[in-house]
C-alpha cells in the first residue's frame, strides 16, 4: 500500500546552491553533444536563432512551472502536485504527469550513463595519451600521436563491440551518480553543483578561448548566427523546439523535485530566466568550443552523432596542444554529464522518499540499481542483443535498437506529454491567487507567463508529440 506523501525535508543552503543545481540539471549532453549535432546538421543559424527563441516562449514559462509545482508542493513530484492541485480544488489524478516525468526520468537515466560510459572511457583514452605525451617530454603535442583517421575512428566501433568495456564504463558512471545521490541534498548534490559547475564553465570558456585561438572562429561565428532562412523547414523548426525541451530537461519533473528544495524566498521568475539564460550561453558556447576546430581542419560540421566521438578526436589531433584539450574537452563533457544524471536518479529517487516512505539510501539503490539494470540491456543491444527490436512492432521503431527505442519513446512520447500536462495543469488548473503569491511575478510579467503556458506552450508542445508519433505530418 502506498504511503502518505511526505516531505522530502531537505533543503538548498541558498538560492545559488539551487540555481548551481538547476543549470547543473539543465546543462548536460544535450547542450555539449546534441546542439551541436542538431545545429550541423540543420544548416546552422536559422537553427541557432529559432532554438533561442522557443527557449524563452516555450521553455522558460515551463520552467517556472515546474519549479513553482516544487516549490509549493515542498516534496516529490507526484506528491508536490496533488498538494498543489488540492489547493487548487483540482482533481488529484492530475498527479499523473509526475509519474510520468519520474518514470521517464528513470528510463533516460538508464541508457543516459551508457552514453556517459562512453564520454568515460574517451576521457581515459586521451588522460592516458596526455600522459605519453608528457612522459616523452611533448606535453603540447596532437592527440593520439601516430594514428590515422580510420584507426581514430575505429575506436568507437571497437567499444561498441566490446561489452565488458561498455559494462564497466557504465557502472563506473552510474555508481558516482548514485554514491552522490544517496549522500542527500546537501552533503551530495549541492556539494557536486558547488564544485562541478564553476570547474565546467571554466573548462568550457577555457575550451572556447582555445578554439578561437588555434580554429577558425570567423566560419564559426558565420556558421552558427548568419541565419539561412530557406533552411528552416518543419522539420528543423520541430528539431529545435524538441531540442529546447530535451536541454532544459522538461518534462521529467526534475525542476519540480528540485523546487521542493527551496525552503524559503520568493523571485522564483528571475531565477528560472537565469536557468534559461545559462542554458542557451551553455549551448551557444558549446557551439563556439566545437566548430572553430572542426573547420580549421576541414571536417563536416553535419557529421552528426559521432561529431564528438570520431570527428573531434581526429581533429585534435592535428592540432597544437591536441593531447592536453583533448583530453579537457571530454572532462568537460564528463562533469555536464554528472551534473544531469544526479538530477535524473533524483526524481525517482525522491518519489521513493514521499510517496514510499522509504530511506533516501534505499530509494536511490533501487532506482539507480533498477536503471543500471536496463542499461545493461541498452548496451548489449550494440553487440550480442544487437538484433533485439523492442518496439518492432510499431513502425515509429522496427528499425531501432533497445538503447534507440528508450531514447525515442521517452523523447517522443513521454517527455512531450509531460510537459504538455504540465502547461494544462499550470495554465488552467493551478489556483491564480496561489501562483502569483509562490512565483513572485507582478502584474504585467504574470499576465504574459500566463498566456504563454496557458496558450502557446500546449499548442507548441502538443505539436511535438503528434509530430514525433507521426512523422509525416511534417510536410518536406
């Protein structure tokens, strides 16, 4: 039998420990991987610029949603929404898309530290080659000295053949997210925030420097913000719009989780512009560190997925001091990866705390050892199970792979939904008196945030998900 909803009890030390945490949450592999990917291959500015926009028309409202839920809640996601919705004499079983946002939470977590796995073993591979560089007395030499492009891009396909390296890297992954997670708020995830996040944008603006100075910015620049109208189709417009919803983490209840953790204060609208702003300098700064060195050495920007993987490895490697921002440039994505996956592991996480009544060491160990359980399977699936279809039998994934198919449903369907029950709960159900008293917001900025998630965050959002469901609504 279900427990009562509880209070989760824990708390942020300050507004800044939450803002750390919450960008921490946002900014992940979907700013440092996926937007440049997306941005290649979708032509570059037009892509860029209307991204930037749906994250201030559509992801900002949500994300001041999501926290407001939290912050009025005061417990996990599921639990913080029927106190809400009581308030707010709505039905409880609104309570669903908190279910929702923690189930899907949990699922991306699961093949979320096989790709982490993947940042792991890289950031070891040139760590190590740093070190021969140095112990040859080369410290500023190119990465992996003395291999060809196909051996440097043979080496994804090695590992992805390899399952008891996979295996390792995964565990390795998902064992630091859960030993942070099962600390506590603050002994855990507050402390991982407080230290990771100055060391990424360090990292991050030191990587940019370097790419301005050894690549070509002036083609990156060009690339990124000289916009190409006759680009932006349907179907780059849905890719960015899908995209500000997948980097902010939307839809997974983790801004809902980590609400409940701010005990006291108000100014709840700058705060989430904050997290939006940070989550847009992240992705156009990632853009910046990536492209300059993939034209000043003549590679595709349109590589697609393996841009980081197989094309940056081998770009670095003809580069001055390649060896030592190669191997600082998978740090970086490391710690962005960390910082998403403690939010993911929390979300379930706290649902176990409030809703179960279980020990936060406890509920942590079942989720993140439930979810290092799927992954497993989801890294299998490039090796052994690699014939394995999940959802063959609809035709949106028989051609997908079981990693491919947690990612496309959670991304399609789940993420989607979430967040448009999310705009619905907020929009027309949330008590008016309760909202503008939790959020802080005058006159003039409620009326605006209100219109938008009332209004153009359904539609927008309700888009994606009959899009993603089926594809060919999106004229070519």
């Amino acid at each position: 039998m279900v427990a009562t909803t509880t209070s989760t009890s824990e708390g942020w030390s300050s507004r800044w420990a939450f803002i750390l945490a919450a960008i921490g949450a946002a900014v992940g592999l979907g700013n440092i991987w996926r937007f440049p990917t997306l941005a290649g291959e979708s032509g570059g500015g037009a892509f860029v610029i209307f991204y930037i926009g749906c994250v201030f028309l559509i992801g900002l409202p949500l994300i001041l949603s999501e926290i407001f839920i939290g912050r009025a809640g005061q417990t996990d996601a599921v639990g913080s929404i029927k106190r809400v919705a009581a308030q707010s004499n709505a039905s409880t079983n609104w309570s669903i898309f908190g279910a929702i946002g923690a189930t899907a939470a949990f699922l991306i977590l699961s093949f979320y530290s096989v790709v982490a796995g993947w940042v792991l073993y890289y950031a070891g591979v040139m760590g190590g080659d740093l070190l021969q560089a140095i112990g040859a007395g080369e410290p500023f030499r190119g990465a992996l000295e003395g291999e060809n492009q196909a051996q440097v891009q043979q080496r994804l396909t090695d590992m992805f053949a390899n399952p008891g390296l996979l295996l390792a890297m995964h565990l390795a992954f998902m064992g630091a997210t859960l030993f942070i997670v099962a600390r506590g708020v603050h002994a855990g995830i507050e402390k991982a925030a407080v230290y990771l996040m100055p060391m990424f944008f360090a990292l991050l603006i030191g990587l940019v420097f370097y790419g301005a100075i050894e690549g070509d910015m002036g083609d990156a620049f060009t690339f990124l913000f000289t916009p190409d109208w006759s680009k932006l189709t349907p179907q780059v417009m849905n890719a960015a719009l899908g995209q500000a919803l997948f980097s902010l983490s939307l839809g997974v209840a983790g801004l809902i989780t980590y609400g409940s953790y701010i005990k006291e204060g108000s100014g709840l609208g700058s705060t989430s512009a904050l997290i939006a702003f940070a989550d847009i300098g992240v992705a156009l700064l990632a853009g910046l560190m990536i492209f300059p060195i993939v034209f000043a050495v003549g590679l595709d920007p349109a590589a697609g997925p393996t841009l980081v993987f197989q094309t940056l490895p081998f770009a670095f490697q003809t580069m001055p001091a390649g060896a030592l921002f190669g191997f600082l440039f998978f740090v970086l994505i490391l710690v962005a990866a960390v910082t998403s996956s403690i939010s993911l592991l929390e979300v379930p996480t706290a649902w176990g705390i409030g809703e179960r009544g279980w020990s936060r060491a406890k509920s942590a160990t079942i989720f993140g050892g439930g979810a290092f359980v799927i992954g497993i399977l989801c890294l299998l699936g490039y090796n052994v199970l690699s014939e394995v279809r999940p959802l063959g039998f609809w035709s949106l994934f028989e051609n997908t792979d079981i990693l491919d198919t947690i990612d496309g449903f959670t991304g399609k369907v789940m993420l989607p939904l979430g967040a448009l029950l999310t705009s619905l709960f907020v929009g027309w159900k949330a008590d008016r008196t309760l909202v503008r008293s939790v959020t802080g917001l005058g006159p003039l900025a409620f009326g605006v945030w209100r219109f938008l998630i009332a209004w153009l965050c359904p539609i927008a959002v309700a888009g994606i998900l009959m899009t993603g469901l089926f594809p060919g609504l999106l004229p070519d």
